[in-house]
C-alpha cells in the first residue's frame, strides 16, 4: 500500500471552465497563505466522531454553500438537502433543517484566487 504524506485539501470553482477543482497540497506550504483568513473549525466531537454520509452531505453542502458566497453563478446548478434526509421527513414531509451552521462575515471567496486560463 502507497504510504501518503499527510495533505491539505484545496477545493476551487473555475467558473471559466465549469468545473471543481480539488487539489491536494503540503499544509506546511499553505501556513503563510491561509494565514489571517477565513477559518471554520467543525468540531468533530459534536458529530461524535461519526465522519458518515450524514456528516459528507452537510459537509459538502457546506463547502459549496462558502464557494458561493464569492462566486454566485455556481447557485444555479446547486439543489442539495444540508440534513441527512431521515425517514420522518420523507414520511411527513417535514422541512429539511440546516445543522452545519456556517456563519461567516461576507467576504470574496475565490474572488482574489489566481485563476488558470
């Protein structure tokens, strides 16, 4: 089995090109460049310690939701549930809740990132 290093996980919307970008870069490279900024730390005990299809769901959510607020035009192709979509609220139809709260001053998300042509 190949042994990996650890990694950090860049996630970018190249709207030019219609596409998410995940990169994997050396999180000592990235210490001076995420230095000041945004930072969300999800505690995972809260979600006692269950990393499950719940948890990527609201994550991944989440992410899109953050990539939106500096990039708009990817909310058209957006249409995601936040909440694991329990067997009540399919039943009853009960409204879906978000529970990965991002609460976060309105900054330009991507806006300042370099962009490849």
């Amino acid at each position: 089995m190949v042994k990996h290093t650890p990694y950090s996980i860049i996630v970018t919307y190249a709207e030019d090109r219609q596409q998410l970008i995940v990169q994997a870069v050396d999180p000592a490279r990235l210490t001076t460049i995420v230095a000041g900024k945004l930072e969300m730390p999800i505690l995972l005990d809260e979600f006692d310690f269950k990393l499950d299809d719940a948890f990527a769901r609201r994550l991944g959510a989440a992410m899109l939701s953050l990539i939106a607020l500096g990039q708009p035009d990817i909310k058209q192709y957006m249409s995601m549930t936040y909440d694991p979509i329990d067997q009540a609220s399919r039943q009853f139809g009960e409204g879906i809740k978000l529970s990965f709260v991002v609460a976060v001053t309105p900054i330009a998300v991507g806006r300042d990132a370099p962009r490849n042509s």
